[in-house]
C-alpha cells in the first residue's frame, strides 16, 4: 500500500511506516481487495483524517472506533458520512447534543469535513473495514498504528482535547500525558448507550479550553 499522506504527519511517523507489522497490514490490505473483497474506504480516503487536519493544526481528537461497513458512508473521518448520504444514528445524536449545547439546528449534511479543516481530528482507531461486516479489520495491526497515532500526539503537542466517547474510546486514555492535555469523556452516542451522552456539553467546553488558550474557537 503506498501511504499517501499529509507532509506533517508523514514525517511524524515515518518509522511506523518502516515497522514489520505495518507493511504486513499493506500486504493483508492488498491481498483482500484483489481477492475482490469489497473494503471501505476506497484507498483514497483511508488517510482522509490525516490530509484533512495536519499534525501541526490538531486541536481537538474525536476518537471513533472502526469506519462505517455500508455502502457509500466511510469516507475516512470517524463519525462522518459524505454529503447526501443518511445521518447514521450516533451521529444523529451529535447533532442533537450539539442543539441543546449550542443551539445549533440539526443538518442534514454528516460530512464533518468543515470540523476537519478546523483542526478537529476525526481519527477512527481502525481505518479500514470489509464491506457488511463491523471490525472485520480490527486485528489487521490498525490499531498498533493508531495508539502510536495517539502517543505522537500526546508527546509532540500540548494542549490538545482529547474527546473519549464510550468505553473503546476512554480504554486509550493511558496513551496520553493528562499534564499536557485535556481529556473530555462521555458515554458513546450510540442510540445504544440509551442517552447516556446527551448533557455531556462537549462542544462547548472544547470552545471554551481553546478560549483560554488563545486558540481560534471550533465552529460547529
């Protein structure tokens, strides 16, 4: 698999891309999608999260566990769905815990590619999957790519927002340096989690850290 990925991040983790279980992940990648096992994303936009927010612009990382598994609605950003396509239901419940937070109408449109261009990481621990079935790709090795990920972060930056969403999510929080950065923890958005995550005021409590650091507020 050639890694075609933004500049910043590129020379980040260049030595993950040299490491034995990375290049066995391209050959596994490579030999499903030539067996004609349909994989989301296409191969495009299984970086998408990484060309759309450089290392240098993170502020905010929205932790997601594996891309959607239907057609047309991994686009390589966690939580998102290219425009025009159904808002799945977590989503649903971020744009509504986004209202009672903020105020802000409910779209119709699930691309977050406008959070992405403003620094939010749409990082999926998981960043392929085989059409139908949900983590078919989780012990591919994606996930020792993604805790590595999430350490470059934590030890490269400071004062980034971590947003933890639901047990999967939190269970990373051991790579990250809490004297550096913030972490912010909620219940997945799942219609699952029964509306454990409504209340949680993410949004606005990102804003209002980033305020304080003198950084451009995110518009949600």
């Amino acid at each position: 698999m050639e890694v075609s990925i933004e500049s910043s991040w590129k020379e980040v983790l260049k030595e993950e891309f040299k490491k034995e279980y990375f290049k066995e992940l391209a050959i596994k990648l490579k030999e499903e999608r030539l067996s004609g096992t349909v994989v989301y994303p296409k191969g495009s936009l299984i970086f998408n999260a990484f060309n759309s927010t450089p290392f240098d612009k993170v502020k905010i990382v929205i932790l997601g566990q594996d891309p959607y598994h239907g057609e047309g609605q991994a686009h390589g950003l966690s939580f998102s769905v290219p425009e025009g396509v159904a808002l799945p239901p977590s989503l649903r419940n971020i744009y509504k815990e986004l209202e009672s937070d903020l105020g802000i109408h409910p779209s119709a449109n699930g691309n977050l590619q406008r959070w992405a261009n403003q620094g939010v990481f749409l990082l999926n621990a998981v960043l392929t999957v085989r059409a139908g079935y949900a983590a078919s790709h989780s012990k591919m090795g994606w996930m020792e790519f993604t805790d590595s990920v999430i350490r470059e972060i934590s030890q490269r930056k400071k004062g980034v927002i971590f947003m933890l969403w639901g047990n999967f999510a939190k269970s990373k929080k051991s790579l990250i340096d809490i004297e550096k950065h913030y972490i912010l923890e909620a219940a997945h958005p799942s219609p699952l989690a029964k509306g454990a995550f409504f209340g949680c005021r993410h949004f606005s409590a990102a804003n209002s850290i980033l305020k304080t650091q003198g950084s451009e507020e995110i518009s949600w």
